[in-house]
C-alpha cells in the first residue's frame, strides 16, 4: 500500500465519521475516494471493484443533493 493509497483510505474513514456525526461534508469525502478508488482499481483490472466505486460515487453526489439543511461541518 503507498502513501497515497493510504490517504484515500483516511478519506473514506473520515466520510463515515462525518456522517455518523450528520455533517454534510462526508458526501465530498466520498466523492473523493470513490473516485480515487474507482480509477485505481479500474488500472489494476479491478472492474468489478471500480464498478462498486462507480455506484458509491452517484450514491454520494445523490446523498449530496438530497442531504440539504445539514450543517457542513
């Protein structure tokens, strides 16, 4: 795992920890990471990993749209 393999983890990590907290700014930590990890799965072969990534992406801009009035941070 490199540095940055490992800094996309953090963001994945720190999405959850802001939605348990209901703050509205987890969707851009998803957005960031699903997309990082979609395109490095998809250069590794992952497809069926980088399809996931793809559904969690419209997932979190879906989550972005809809989650209006929550407090960003």
């Amino acid at each position: 795992m490199s540095l940055h393999h490992f800094a996309f983890l953090i963001l994945a990590v720190a999405g959850v920890v802001l939605s348990n907290r209901k703050k509205r700014a987890c969707y851009l930590c998803w957005i960031g990471s699903n997309t990082a990890w979609a395109v490095i799965n998809w250069c590794h072969g992952l497809h069926i990993e980088a399809l996931q990534n793809g559904v969690f992406l419209y997932l979190a801009f879906e989550g972005l749209r809809k989650w209006k009035g929550e407090k960003w941070w």
